[in-house]
C-alpha cells in the first residue's frame, strides 16, 4: 500500500489462513485466562472456582483499585481483538496478505495503548491511513498513531476513550 494514499493496490492483498502456531500466540491472553481457570476447575473443582469468581466480583463491587485493574485489564484484551479486526477491515497488510502483529495493550485511564510490530511491506503510514477504521472497529472516539522507538517496525496505537461495557461514555 502505498503512503501517499494516491495509488493503490488493483487488487486486494490476499486473505490468508493463519496456522495454528500463530492462532494461539494470537490469543495468548484469552488462552491463559481459560487455562488458569481450566487448571483450576481441575485440581480444586467447581466450588472453588465459583468461590473466587464470587470473591472477584465482591472485590471489584466494594474496592475501586481491584475495579479499575479488572476493568484496565478486560479492556486491554477486548482491544487487542478490536484492533485486529479493524486491521483487516482496512486491509493494512503486507503483500503476502499478513497483518500486522498486536504485541502489547495496556490501559492508562480513558486511553489504551495497542504495541503494533509492522511487516516489512507495511509502514506507520498505513496504520495511520486506517485509523477511522480503527476507530470505528473499537468504538472508540479516536486512535493516534505514534513510533514507539527509532525502530521503524514497532508502532503505538493509543485508542482513546474506547467504550465497552460503560453505557455513560
């Protein structure tokens, strides 16, 4: 794609179905929350697991610390898919048709910052040409796009103010 935003590609980069290997580092966040609860139900069985989620919940109604780092953390993940899928909505990709990597989310307040390692093929440009998209794709009110070092495959996309799950915003 190119940076101008003047030529294009005539055809779409192809779509192409990521193996397995890259399918679970994809989800490694998802898959170690399962894990862990998996294990558990295991080794300790249904009770336990229905007490701690029940003390979580308690814990997140009555002490606001614990809420914002549950909250933090569930929006982190969910904008770790959302970003993803508004890469592709975009059609940021390089020519074999990858997208690129979501390293990293971490929230900070009304912000979260999404670590992106670009293919080569694809540049800060185009992330930056696709950020409506990625907007729209987290619902959020806008996404800036910044380098995260003087290394030219790593950028940070700050999705600013996305809005799951609180009705207010």
């Amino acid at each position: 794609m190119s940076a101008d935003g003047g030529l294009r590609r005539l055809l779409p980069p192809p779509r192409r179905r990521p193996n397995l290997l890259t399918v679970l580092l994809r989800w490694r966040a998802e898959l170690l929350v399962a894990g862990v609860l998996a294990s558990l139900w295991h080794y300790a069985g249904a009770g336990a697991v229905g007490a701690l989620c029940a003390v979580v919940a308690v814990l997140a109604l009555l002490v606001p610390p614990v809420r914002n780092v549950l909250g933090g953390a569930a929006q982190a993940v969910v904008t770790m898919h959302r970003i993803r899928s508004g890469l592709v909505q975009a059609g940021v990709a390089d020519r074999a048709g990858r997208i690129p990597w979501v390293v990293t989310a971490t929230a900070r307040n009304d912000v979260v910052l999404v670590g992106l390692w670009l293919h080569a093929g694809t540049i800060r440009a185009d992330v930056d040409a696709a950020a409506e998209v990625l907007a729209a794709a987290c619902g959020a009110a806008t996404v800036e796009v910044h380098p995260r070092t003087l290394r030219r495959d790593r950028v940070v996309v700050a999705v600013v103010r996305p809005r799951w799950g609180w009705p207010t915003r």
